[in-house]
C-alpha cells in the first residue's frame, strides 16, 4: 500500500515494536507481492550498483560541456594532506559526493537516489562507512530501505524532481533521506529518523533549481556534497537529543507549498537563479 | 511507486528524464519496428533540442536503437558502435509547440524494409509517453504490454480483439481508439495486464480489415 506519511511508518514501529527497516521492507513485500528474500536480493543488486559507480570513478573525465570533471579527485588528493578544516571521514564524504555527481554528468552508470542529480548524497554518506568497515553490507542495505522508504514518502506527499519542485525536491529529499538512514545505522529511534528528516529537509527548504544551460552539472555536482553534509549534521543534531519543532509530516507538506510556489524558471528550465546569471548565460552560449 | 522507483533506476547518466528517457524513446522504438532497424532519421523537439547534446540525448537515442537499455555503460561510445554496425542516422530539430518540452520524432527504417513514424516524449524520473505512431496519436507509456492495431474504420473490430483477449484471458488495463481522417483507417491501442500470446497476435494479423499490428512488451528481454 505504501506509506503516506513518516508518522504511519513510525506508528506501525511502536505498536509492532519493529524497526524502520522491517516496517519498509515489510510493505515492500505486500506492495510488489514478493518474498523477503527476493526484495533484499533487489537492494543487494542496487548496493553492488552503487559501490561500483562509487569506486570507478575517473577524475581524467570532463563532461560533453566540460563545466565539470575532476575536482572529486582533487578533494580526494587534499583529503590525504590532511590540511583542510574538515576531519578525514567528512572530507571523504565530500570527496564522494563529488566523484558520483561528476560521474553522472559524465555518463557513467550511477544509480538515482531519489534522482539521477541527486545521485551522490546517500552514497556519499553512506560508502565511507562501509570502507571503514564501520557497516556491514546487512546495514548498507538496511539503511538503503530507510532511504528508500522516507523518500517514498517524500514523493506521494510532495516531490522528488527538480523539474516539479525545485532543488529543494531533489538534493533536500536525498539529504532527507540519508539522514534518516544515518540516524537508523545509530540505532536510533524511529522518531528521530522522522525528526531528521524534518531538520535535513528543513534545511533546504526553498533551493531553487537553477543548472546553468539546462545541465545537471554546475550547481548540481556540488550541491551533493550541502545534501550529504546537512545529512550527517542533521543526523548528529537527532543524536544529541535535539527535536524538530515541526513535526516531520508538516515539514514535507511546506516544501510543496514551497515548490508549488516557485515560479517556473527555477524548476529545471535552465532560466533564472544561476542560469540567468552573465557568466551562466556566457556558458551556455559557449556550447553551441 | 515502490521503493525501487526512490532508489533506482541503475542508470548512465546525466539526466533521468533526457538520458534515460530518451534510451528508452530508442528501445521502444525499435521494438515497435518488430525488427532490426538500418537507418533512423531524428527530430528533436523543446528542451531536447536546447540541451540535448550536453545530456547525451543523441547518444541516448541511438542507445535505445540498437537495443541498448538505460544502464549500458557503452550508451557514451555509441557512435563508434553504430558506425560499426552500419547503422545510418541523422539529426535535426522540430518545433511541435503542442508538444511536451522533451519530445522527439524519429522515422525508421527496418532491414526489411519496414518503416515507422514515431512520437514521443520523456516525461521525467526514466518514464517516457509514446505521443503518436504513424501521425495517429496512441499515448501509451510502454510500461505494460501493448497491442496497436490499425483497421479499416469498420464496425465489429473492438468486438473481435476484445474477445481474443478475454479468451486468452488477458485482462486489458486500458483502451483507446482514433481515427485518421484521411485514411479512413482507425487505430487501436490496448495496454494490458498480462503478455499477449505470439500466436493471438499472428491470428489478429490475418483477420480481414486489419492493416497491421504492433505489440510492445516491456519485460520481454530484446
Ligand atoms: S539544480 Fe536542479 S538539476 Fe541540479 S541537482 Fe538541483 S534539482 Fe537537480
């Protein structure tokens, strides 16, 4: 039946005592009529689809406009000077978003979470724990079904495409939902997943989608890399003991009155925001 | 929506609705054809035709021709591949102001001979809405099966498919049925809950004052 909203899947948790997961995958079988085993060899295969798009990245790779294309590997080569602000874990986390949202632009095999511009947040948070062997591959894939279940929700309530709603649809959601996965590989509540999300979507609520010519590239590649650390923050925020104010139902429902309100050159049109802009108009002319 | 439309599809990027979608224009293009196709001719219409090239819509497209699906990692080499194969193409822009903003219109041409005229446009997130076949509007998405017919405009053909379907206990999800003013023929289109048998559609073929039949089935791997 899927959910229609985060407060259903945490009720089913309480009254069940049963966990985010369980609940997620749970319906899953029901939805699409199919044993457990059979929904988790699915994820496993989009897990394995994933780690492969994460690990052949190729930083000599420029885009057909050539906007973007590299700079994963430059993050990844300062990461080992251990200079920056950041510790290791989030520079690596950076590092990731930045190669998958590179990787996409330059027609490499990824896997849409929720939406191919979005590509790069979930694995971004997600990848640098396994590699650290801090996960197993049984957690990858439960934390993916907590994504998968939270975005669910995220698209019948409002939406997950820029093109619909703004940025704020496609890197809010796909944050939204690596930080409820996050909270999950915390063992925590599945209130906070919900009071994660709220505060990861919360964050960027409003964001416009503005690519420069029509192309998933330039803001695309690094607002992966916002999405992925507003996760881990938002995340962290939860598992300090801070609340959402407002609850995370009401959240999903103000970011498509947000989106709806949105004139429709910030919604993918390649427009307005940084579209419009001298240089971003010079760029687009400079393609054709 | 399940959650395998959040996460997912795998696919070659940049963009779920002008390169994944427009794999998928190709495939079921070459599908409809029902054989291998030899030469395309490719109109791209909207935000296809702007951004296109810098979302690998022509790559796509040709992908999706030579039976490619949306997560082949050769979709970037594409051109090489269909130059070995001899597959000839050209592009070239439309307007269609009616149209959705990711619409394109390919003529094809089978090795056979076979010949066929399609519209259709990429409406986000991989799904794709075939607009038109052969100038005659058909709107289906291809995520069922789906039987095209087209007819002499006389009565008694609904009645003949319908009840081949039910006899084959095939249960149709959804029907629709246009009429081409000029050529005094009309079109059928019946998307389905279940695959159609091979040999109902050979025995639809033969019946008198059916033109021609089309099936697309999507999980029929090419
Ligand atoms: S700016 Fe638009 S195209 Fe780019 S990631 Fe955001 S929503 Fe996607």
């Amino acid at each position: 039946m899927s959910f229609g909203a985060i407060k259903d899947i945490i009720d089913l948790c309480e009254k069940n005592e049963k966990n985010f997961y369980q609940i997620i995958l749970e319906d899953d079988c029901k939805e699409r009529d199919v044993t457990k085993e059979a929904s988790q060899e699915k994820m496993t295969q989009l897990l394995d689809a994933m780690l492969l798009a994460a690990f052949s990245y190729d930083a000599e790779l420029l885009s057909a406009s050539k906007m973007v294309g590299g700079d994963g590997g430059r993050m990844e080569a300062f990461r080992h000077e251990q200079k920056g602000y950041c510790g290791d874990y989030i520079q690596e986390v950076m590092a990731h978003a930045l190669q998958m949202g590179e990787s996409n632009a330059c027609m490499k095999r990824i896997v849409a979470a929720p939406t191919a511009g979005s590509c790069g947040v979930l694995p971004a948070v997600l990848v640098p724990l396994f590699h650290r062997q801090l996960i197993d591959q049984q957690e990858m894939v439960e934390a993916m079904y907590v994504a998968a279940g939270i975005g669910q929700v995220i698209a019948s309530r409002a939406f997950i495409a820029g093109a619909a709603g703004g940025c704020q649809a496609e890197i809010g959601s796909a944050s939204a939902m690596a930080a409820g996965a996050l909270v999950y590989l915390k063992n925590g509540s599945a209130k906070q997943i919900g009071d994660a999300v709220a505060i990861a979507l919360k964050g960027l609520l409003g964001l416009a989608c503005d690519p420069v010519a029509g192309l998933v590239e330039v803001p695309c590649v690094k607002r992966n890399v916002v999405g992925a650390l507003n996760a881990l923050s938002s995340a962290d925020m939860v598992l300090a003991g801070i609340k959402s104010a407002i609850p995370v139902d009401e959240v999903i429902d103000a970011m498509k009155d947000i989106g709806m309100k949105m004139d429709v050159s910030l919604k993918e049109t390649g427009k307005g925001g940084l579209a419009a802009t001298p240089t971003g108009k010079k760029l687009k002319d400079d393609l054709v | 929506m399940n959650i395998f439309d959040i996460l997912g599809p795998v696919m070659v990027g940049p963009s779920s609705s002008h390169t994944a979608g427009a794999v998928r224009i190709g495939f079921v293009s070459r599908t409809l054809l029902g054989e291998k196709p030899v030469k395309a001719r490719i109109l791209l219409a909207g935000s296809f035709a702007d951004t296109g090239k810098g979302h690998g819509t022509d790559k796509a497209i040709i992908a999706g021709l030579l039976g490619m699906d949306t997560d082949d990692i050769n979709i970037p080499d594409v051109f090489d591949i269909a130059q070995k194969q001899n597959f000839k193409y050209e592009f070239g822009t439309i307007q269609l102001p009616q149209a959705h903003p990711n619409t394109a219109v390919i003529n094809l041409w089978g090795k056979s001979g076979k010949e066929l005229n399609i519209q259709a446009s990429s409406l986000g997130g991989g799904r794709i809405m075939v607009d038109k076949i052969d100038g005659i509007d058909v709107n289906f998405t291809g995520e069922y099966p789906t039987l095209i017919v087209h007819n002499q405009d006389q009565p008694g053909h609904v009645a003949e498919v319908t009840s081949m379907l039910s006899h084959k206990s095939v249960n149709i999800a959804n029907m629709q049925l246009n009429r081409d003013k000029k050529g005094g023929y009309a079109v059928m289109v019946l998307e389905t809950d279940q695959p159609i048998p091979s040999e109902a559609i050979s025995w639809l073929a033969h019946l008198e004052g059916i033109i021609k039949v089309t099936y697309y089935n999507p999980t029929e791997v090419k």
